[in-house]
C-alpha cells in the first residue's frame, strides 16, 4: 500500500456504532496516540515487539506505562505485524484478573475481536486497538463513541501538517491548522456507516482554502489493498462528492457539496 513521503494520504473509516468499533486505513498508531482528547495512562500489550516494555509476570503479558508510551509512540510498530493493546488505569488493576478475563483478553489479541466485551470493569479501558501492519488494517473499540469525534477533528489538521512537512521540508514557517469543529465531526461520523474516505491525497490548495475531497464508497471493505487500488473507481461511483474546506483567512472549517 502506498504512502506519500511516508504519510498515507488516504484514510478510510468505516463504523460500528452498535458495537462501538471502527475498521479503518490509513490512521497510524502515533497519529491515533496524537489525536486522542487526552493522554493515553498505560497499555496492556497483547501483541507486540516493543523491546522497552515491561513485564507482568501474573498475567505473562508486558506492559507500557505513561511515561514509555512516547518510546512506543515513536518506535516501528508497523514492523510488529500484529499490533495489539488495551489501556488500563492501574497497575495494580491488573493483579485483579481472574483467569477467565485473562483468557478473554488473550482471545481479543488472538483473533481481534471480543470473547464477550471489550471493555473490562477492572481494567477501566477506554480503547482496544487491533491491528495488523499498523496504519493498513486497524480496528479499534472505543467505550465512549464521544471519543471519535475529538479524534477525527484533531486528526485532520495533523494529517494536513504531516504531509506538508514531508514535502516541504525546508519551510521554517509552521502553521497550525485548527481542528475540525465537532458539529462536523458528528457529520463525518454519520457518513462513516457509508465507507468515508478522506482523501488528502487530492488535496487542493490556494491562497484562499484547503480544499480535501471526502467520498463514500457504500460498503465496508475488508481488503484494505483492494481498497487503496480501486481508490479512483470507488471516488467516481460514490453518492456523495464533498470536499471540506478550511478558509485560511477565517480559520473555519465547512464541508461544500459538489
């Protein structure tokens, strides 16, 4: 799957509010942690290759407390393969397991999906995060959906920042983008029960805007290559033409239908 200058500039979302869990391309792990509403406390690793983790020995599984989790953050998890975690509170939260959560928590890292709940008592998780070659194939849980809008408002203007500090390297002006207002969040998050893609890789811009073309593709997809591929033809067979639209001079976001 391809990326530009290193950043994947198409991102698609597809939503299971019922179940509170997104299937999605082109959301990196760091880009996740970035855009979160606040800072992630600690991660419970259930597969990984984090070499700085720590260890449980209770549970047998290791762990990344606040303070590492930028050292995660920043590392390669793409080269994990499989990459999965749940966030817990405590550290002592995890001395309570019984071997029954344990066994369940095993089976979410194993097969990416739960035995009966995501979300632990115990633990207080707020996510489960599921993926294999981060940034392809991502599933995640949120126990609060409130969540998906703060993250798709502030990962907008950091995709935007991303990429055009890859391709314009050597600009010592950095501008900061304004995150996209919740109202339209929650428009977005409608639309993702349709396949939204973002695509940033259409990107357009002049003195007066940003212009990013948004689409539906009217199905979810499970090959996330098929859908980077067939990117184009789904773009002219969808219902919805639309662009956002961020006014430099006002600083305000819109979304305009073709």
């Amino acid at each position: 799957m391809s990326k530009a200058d290193g950043i994947r500039d198409v991102v698609y979302i597809h939503n299971h509010l019922a179940e509170r869990y997104f299937t999605a391309y082109g959301i990196e792990f760091k880009e996740f942690v970035h855009s979160l509403p606040r800072p992630l406390t600690n991660v419970l690793l259930l597969k990984h290759q984090f070499e700085d983790s720590d260890y449980h020995f209770p549970t047998h599984l290791d762990y990344v407390e606040d303070e590492q989790i930028w050292s995660l953050v920043e590392d390669n998890v793409y080269q994990y393969g499989d990459f999965c975690w749940i966030d817990f509170d405590d550290l002592s939260s995890l001395d309570l397991l019984e071997p029954a959560e344990l066994a369940a928590l095993l089976y979410l890292g194993h097969y990416k999906k739960p035995l009966v709940t995501p979300f632990s008592n115990k633990l207080s998780n707020q996510f489960v995060y599921l993926a294999h070659d981060d940034g392809s194939s991502n599933k995640t849980y949120y126990r609060d959906v409130y969540d998906v809008k703060h993250l798709i408002s502030r990962l907008i203007p950091l995709k935007i920042t991303l990429l055009k500090q890859k391709r314009f390297a050597l600009r010592r002006k950095k501008v900061e983008y304004p995150p996209v207002p919740l109202v339209l969040a929650n428009t977005l998050l409608t639309l993702m029960s349709d396949g939204l893609i973002i695509d940033f890789e259409a990107m357009i811009q002049t003195r007066k805007d940003i212009q990013i073309p948004i689409y539906t593709i009217g199905k979810e997809m499970i090959d996330m290559d098929e859908l980077y591929n067939d990117r184009h033809e789904y773009k002219k067979k969808s219902k919805l033409q639309a662009s956002l639209v961020l006014n430099k001079k006002d600083l305000e976001w819109t979304l305009v239908e073709a």
